[in-house]
C-alpha cells in the first residue's frame, strides 16, 4: 500500500464483513460491510470504514487498540462500572485493548477507524 497521505472515503466501495458474531444481531438485519483503506504489510495497523446492523457484545477484553469516529448511527457503551457513553455522527472516541466494555448499536453503525494491535 501507498505511505501517501490519503483522504478516508465515507462511502467507499464496501465488502461483507464478519467481525460480529452471528449471535450478537439484535434485528433481522444482519448487514456487516467493511473496506480497509490502509494496511501495514503484517495487518498490525489498519485503517478502513465500517457499517453494520444494530448488535450488542458483551467484551471481556477488547481485542486491538481503536480510535473511531462515527459517521452515521448511534453506539451505546456500557462500562464494568455501569456507567454508559452514547456515540453518535461525528463522535470520536478510543477503546484500549483488553478493555471490558459492553458495546450496543442501536442504529445502524458507519464509521471510520483506526486499529493496532
């Protein structure tokens, strides 16, 4: 891939995703979309623009490091504190690997993100 800076397309071309377990769709929509705009040769960082049907994941420790910012949607976290954070577009926000988090969409989910692993 390119090291050219690079402007992140809201509305790239997507591909099916698997990342959330089939169990997790909370609707009869089960539409998981991605595109990956950037990848380091070993995968251990990623950028890209992700879409997905409402779902809801209890994480027991979040797997990668992951900056997002929401494009269109809404994301409702829930922390082991019950404390609860509402996301919608334009949000921008982290999650540190290992992070215990309760992750809910609750309407369907576009964002841009940032992984490493």
């Amino acid at each position: 891939m390119s090291h050219l800076p690079f402007r992140l397309d809201a509305n790239p071309t997507m591909e099916t995703s698997a990342l959330a377990p089939a169990e997790a769709f909370t609707t009869d929509d089960k539409t998981e979309l991605n595109h990956t705009h950037f990848a380091t040769n070993d995968e251990s960082v990623l950028t890209g623009t992700w879409e997905c049907a409402p779902t809801r994941e209890e994480i027991d420790a979040y797997p990668v490091h992951e900056m997002m910012t929401l494009i269109s949607g809404r994301l409702r976290l829930t922390h082991p504190d019950g404390a609860v954070e509402e996301f919608g577009p334009g949000d921008t926000f982290y999650i540190a690997k290992g992070a215990p988090v309760v992750w809910e969409i609750t309407e369907r989910l576009r964002k841009f993100y940032m992984i490493v692993e």
